[in-house]
C-alpha cells in the first residue's frame, strides 16, 4: 500500500500532547502508539490506535519498506525524560521509537553516560553532592534474550539528602552497547537493526530534574 508524506509524518510523530518524559515511555508496536508509566509491573497502555503503526513506519511512501529506518534504533532528544522514584531516587527514561526485542539466546547491555560537564546536584543548603551521582561511573541496563522493550531506564545512584538542584548532561559518547550488539535486537515484524544504528545520538543533552 503507498502511503502520502503527509501521512508518513503524521503517524510516525509520537502524539504532540506528551510530554517529554511520557515520550520517553512511549513507543510504537502493531497497535499503535503504546504507553509505559513508571509504576513496576504495569501493563502498557494503548494511546493511539493505529493497526500496524510499527511496521507502516519501516516504510517509505510507495509501500515498500526502507532499508535505513527500518533497521535504526532512533534516539531522539525529545525522548529523553526522567522518573522520580523517591525524594533521593530518580531515573533516566530514553525511549525507543518502537519496541524492539533481544534475540534468543542474546543478551544486550546499555550503557549511559552522565558525565557532562554541567551534570550538578545540591543539597538544600547548596551544598555540592554532584559525586553522589558517580559521574564517571557509567549506568548500565541490560535485557536478556526474548525481552521486549520500549524504553531503556538507566537508575541514578541513591542521592545522601533531598536535592534542592539536579541537572544531569549527557557525555560523549553518552550511550553505548557494551554487551552485544546492535544487530542482536529486532523490531516487531522480526527485521534485526543494523550495525549502522546511530547509538549516540544525544550528546550533550540536560536534563533538568529538580531546581
């Protein structure tokens, strides 16, 4: 089926009313546009239906499916968010503009790194707790064979008291794979992404969390 521009860039856009931490929990499959909040265990929730949603944006406008999107992990800043866990507890949230799945018998470990030069915290009398956060430590999230996800979560050491500010600025490279491989994911309709996938594609990015 041949598909307008028009259409193409409407449906792939995640919907406009999110904000950037709900897009950075949503996510594209054969449903449609499909929502993960933070609770744990809970079951994502459908927010636009659109019946084949994750397969109509592997292709181009004539039908047939094209050879660069379909096999990229896309990272896209606007999709970058945080989730607050506790007054001390928080997370970054990088979602996937659909859901991928490990391979059997694969294992796939992200790595984040948080080390840019504006990432700060303070307590609230101003005092410096940035090394609670182990900048120089990189954050890890790994999925095991067979897993499904749509959003990465990369949790943020606990911090020694409530911050009155909390800026995280993403390093350089800011996000790796260093267990596995790119090629070892695949998408909804089984196609496996390439070793061209563009990994580290927000650089630099903040991300304000507190103050």
């Amino acid at each position: 089926m041949a598909y307008t521009p028009e259409f193409v860039a409407k449906i792939a856009t995640k919907p406009e009313w999110l904000s950037p931490n709900e897009k950075a929990r949503t996510y594209a499959t054969k449903e449609g546009w499909m929502y993960k909040d933070a609770t744990p265990g809970a079951r994502p929730e459908l927010l636009v239906a659109i019946p084949g949603l994750s397969d109509i944006i592997d292709r181009d406008t004539t039908g047939n499916v094209n050879a660069a999107n379909s096999v990229e992990l896309l990272f896209e800043p606007t999709n970058v968010g945080f989730t607050r866990k506790s007054r001390r507890r928080y997370a970054l949230n990088i979602g996937l503009h659909e859901s991928v799945t490990v391979k059997p018998g694969a294992t796939v470990t992200f790595s984040l790194d948080i080390n840019g030069a504006n990432t700060a915290a303070a307590n609230s009398t101003g005092g410096d707790i940035t090394a609670d956060l182990s900048p120089a430590t990189l954050l890890t999230q790994t999925f095991t064979s067979n897993t499904t996800f749509g959003k990465i979560q990369f949790d943020l050491p606990e911090l020694t008291s409530t911050p009155s500010s909390l800026k995280i600025q993403l390093g350089s490279p800011s996000l790796t794979i260093t267990t596995g491989a790119v090629t070892d994911l695949v998408d909804s309709e089984n196609i496996s992404m390439a070793n061209t996938a563009n990994v580290v594609a927000i650089n630099g990015l903040d991300v304000s969390i507190v103050g």
